[in-house]
C-alpha cells in the first residue's frame, strides 16, 4: 500500500532525519503504528487522504485509485514544487 511504502521509506532511507518531510497518500484509515514511528523519527509526515476504493473493492487490501488533483493541491499549497 501506500502506506506500507512510506514506512519502509522511512526506515530504510539513507538520508533520514531531520528535514526530511514525507507525504503519505492513504485510504481513510492508518495503520496506528506508523504514527509511533513518526514519533520516534526526526522527519515530518503528512497523512492525506487522496485514495478511493474501486468499485466492488471492500476492505484495506483492495484495490484503490489515487485523487491526483488532491495530491497536486496538497503537494503545491505546501510549496513542495
């Protein structure tokens, strides 16, 4: 997931720390661990909400679509670029 490629970004980066600010596009819902390892971590990450599930698709391992135009706005408004 999304997710779960962020928090392996976060853990295996070789240039992790501070500065370093992550933008996590997620389902409604977190896994509860990452925010622990936000706390832990010398970074800042952002946990938005830009994925919808397909039609017919029901839980956390289905298969989701990306909001672009909300990652696009989130992603300029924060002057990412």
């Amino acid at each position: 997931s999304c997710s779960g490629s962020a928090l392996h970004t976060i853990l295996f980066s070789m240039n992790r720390g501070e500065g370093m600010t992550l933008v996590n596009l997620t389902l409604p819902f977190i896994d509860h661990r990452y925010p622990l390892v936000d706390g832990i971590s010398r970074h800042e990450s952002h946990y938005l909400n830009a994925c919808t599930m397909l039609p017919g698709e029901s839980d956390s391992r289905g298969r989701f679509m990306i909001d672009v135009p909300v990652v696009l706005d989130f992603l300029a408004e924060r002057k990412f670029f």
